[in-house]
C-alpha cells in the first residue's frame, strides 16, 4: 500500500520505503550523490535516515525543479538554502562534477542574482568548461531567449522567487 502525504510540493511515499517499510532518505533515489560522503547518516531510536546537506539539495532541485515545485519555488530553495550557515560555496564547486553543468550554471545563476554570494569564482570555474553549448534556465521550456554569457544559460525564464 502506498501512503502518501502532501507536504509542500512533495510526497511523503518519495522517502518512505513501501516495501520495506522504513525510511530511506530524502532524495536518496533520485541524487546522484546519495551513498556518497556528501550526504550523511542520522540516527533515533526510531529510525536511520540518509540526510541532505544544503549544497547536495541545491544541486538536487537545480537538477530536477519539479522536485521544489517548479523553476520558481526551486529558486526560493536554493535562495534560502544559502542563507544558511552552514551553505559553503566551495563545497558546492566540487560537487558539481557529479551532476550536470546546467545544475551548477542554474544554481550560480541564482545565487548571483538573487543573494549576496560574493564567492562564486569557485563555481563558476568548476562549471564554465564543461560544455560549450547554453544550457536552459528553466529545463521545461525551449531553448529560447537572451544568453547569459557568464553562466552560459539561455534565460528563457527569469524565475520569480519569493524569498
């Protein structure tokens, strides 16, 4: 039987293991770094449960926007995400090379846009020469529009965050 709740944007049954009936860690399916040391382990008495660090979550809804709800509520994440303390820009640099450009060009085109992020030569370099050709700013809708020649995007959607 799948259970389901709906939170914000997702299901609950993403995360919570049907067959086995334990928790198996959010966006532990779809990262790519999920079994990796960038993710890490917690532990209860109740359960164990691979979770996310903010710049492997970035990098997720970057990736994959319909996991936040869309272009704009995956910008609102990753706005707030690097308003977080632990947020490092330099951890998130070496990452990138397990997902793909587009996520690291979408993610640095947001935290210049839309945050104070004064440190993002670290990404931008980790993610400038990986492909030639512009990837999509929002991934749903054609390749059209202006480029942005620093995160080599096609700006075929401004995104609107909230935060």
């Amino acid at each position: 039987m799948r259970r389901e709740h709906r939170g914000p944007s997702w299901p609950l049954w993403h995360i919570y293991g049907t067959a086995t009936g334990s928790w198996s860690g959010l966006g532990q399916a779809a990262s790519p770094v999920a079994n990796s040391s960038a993710c890490c382990r917690t532990s209860s008495t109740a359960c164990s449960a691979r979770v996310s660090t903010p710049e492997v979550t970035a990098l997720d809804v970057a990736t994959d926007p319909d996991l936040a709800g869309g272009i704009d509520n995956s910008a609102t994440v990753i706005i707030e995400l690097a308003e977080n303390d632990a947020f490092d820009a330099t951890t998130l640099a070496s990452l990138t090379t397990r997902f793909p450009a587009a996520s690291g060009r979408r993610v640095g085109y947001v935290l210049e846009h839309f945050t104070d992020h004064a440190d993002l030569a670290t990404l931008h370099e980790a993610v400038a020469d990986r492909s030639s050709s512009p990837s999509r700013l929002d991934p749903t809708r054609p390749a059209a529009g202006p480029v942005d020649e620093r995160w080599n995007l096609y700006l075929n959607r401004g995104p609107e965050p909230e935060a």
